[in-house]
C-alpha cells in the first residue's frame, strides 16, 4: 500500500468530506491525524475528532485525533510541530476547513466576513506554514487544498463576493506556495468537484432537492488520492477538479458517486 506509515493531516476531517478523505488513507493504512473543535458529541451535528478515529482504525489506519481550532496559531503551531516531531515528518497537509456565507454586501455581517478569511484563507496559510518544516523531510510530500480554479470574471464575485475572495485567498496559496516550494519538492495542489457535494452546507443553506442533484463525497476522497499519488516534482501548481481527475485515471462510472443516479446533477460554484 502506497499510503502505509504515510503521516496525513487533514485540518477539519470530522465531517463529510474530511471525514470520507480520511477514511480513503485509513483503508491504506496511514497514519490520519484527525483534526475539529468537536471531542463531545454535539446536539445537531454528526461526529466527533473521537468518532472519526474509531473509523480509521476499525479500517486498518492509525488515529491521531486531535482537537484544533484553525483559527487559533498557537494550537495550529502546537499541534503541528507535536505531531511532525513524534513521526519525523509529515508528508501530506490537507486543508479541508471552511466557512461559507453566500451573501451580497449588504448582508454579510462583518462576524461572518471575518469568520471565512480566519477560516479559509489564514488558516489554510498558517497550516501550510506549520507543515512545510516537517513535510521537506518527506519523500514524497503534498499540500491540498479544497479551493476553486481562480477565474476574475465578476460574475463568480457580484452574488458573494466576500465568500469568493475567501475561497480564492485559499486558492491564491496554491499559486504563490507551488512555486516557491519547488525548491522543497513540496507539491501544492487545489482540489474541487464539479458537481454540488451532499456535504452540511448544502443541507443548511439549499433545499432538499440540490442534496439529490448532488455527488456524494467518496468522489473527492477517491480523486484526492488520486493527486497525492502523484510525483510531488511533477504535479504541482494544479487546480484539479474531481470528475477530471477520476476519468484521466481510468473511471468511466460515476453514477456510483450521485447521492440519486436518476437526478441531474447540479454544476458546483465557480465552474462555467
């Protein structure tokens, strides 16, 4: 197994999609360290830092839970450097955490307009810098982040145009840490579906209707490993989207991904 010892830290791998990427490397026999603000179970939402590693090692992966607030620098530091000094390294940082507010101008509160630059743009800079000391000693190592392919057209900023500039700050880490990490043979990808996700978002700001136009988040765990298999000298500097990824390493079946097969599936943001 490719992925076997392998240290995989995934920043917010409580729910759905974090979750479901963790279980993939489980399977392969990686070490997960499994990272949210939830260790108790909460009244409203599924899943604990707890939960998620009785999975991963139920499927034959070691569990490193650890309870993380992205937000906070001095647990994103503490955690990083306790965990990449334990292993000697960390090989693949996965930046899943997230926060979305689709709303215009007027109506994002500056809370909320705070919220997702702490969340998706620090946070995916601060984790990257903790991880970068320990993944230069990896031999084959990765920075993922789950962020749209930049495109300025303003008609992906005029609906939401705060949530965009988040979602593409992270994108823009990619960018800029791709190419000065060549030096560091650290590979620094983007990922994103093509189609809406059944993740908690869309069950808490969509109808139910879009959760079945929807594919489930196996599709992203299955392309993510994917990419993280690839040579980090060569694949760098990407932003992959799911669907392409699968069929260029030979999936012809998606309809095992769709959360109804017999639904239309609905375009994600940021994609023509």
């Amino acid at each position: 197994m490719q992925f076997k010892n392998k240290v995989i830290f995934i920043n917010s791998a409580i729910r759905v999609i974090g979750r479901q990427i963790a279980l993939k490397f489980a399977e392969q026999g990686a070490t997960i360290v499994i990272t949210g603000k939830t260790d108790k179970a909460h009244p409203k939402l599924p899943g604990t830092i707890h939960s998620v590693a009785e999975e991963v090692s139920a499927l034959g992966g070691k569990a490193e839970p650890r309870i993380l607030d992205v937000r906070d620098e001095q647990q994103v530091m503490y955690v990083t450097s306790e965990i990449g000094e334990k292993y000697g390294k960390i090989d693949v940082l996965i930046n899943n955490a997230s926060a979305i507010q689709l709303t215009d101008t007027l109506n994002t509160p500056m809370r909320k307009f705070d919220l997702m630059f702490d969340v998706n743009v620090r946070a995916t800079f601060a984790c990257s810098q903790a991880c970068i000391p320990y993944l230069a000693k990896a031999e084959n190592p990765h920075i993922l982040t789950l962020s749209p392919p930049l495109n300025m057209d303003a008609k992906w900023f005029k609906d939401h145009v705060a949530y965009t500039m988040a979602k593409y700050g992270m994108s823009m880490c990619t960018l800029g840490m791709a190419e000065e990490l060549k030096s560091k043979n650290i590979a620094v990808n983007s990922l994103w579906p093509k189609t809406t996700i059944a993740t908690m978002a869309i069950k808490v700001h969509f109808p139910e209707e879009l959760i079945q136009a929807s594919r489930k988040p196996e599709i992203v765990a299955d392309a993510a490993y994917e990419i993280l298999k690839k040579n980090s000298q060569e694949a760098t500097g990407n932003f992959f989207i799911d669907e392409e990824v699968l069929r260029a390493s030979g999936v012809t079946n998606f309809d095992q991904y769709a959360v109804n097969p017999a639904v239309p599936l609905f375009q994600d943001l940021f994609l023509s």
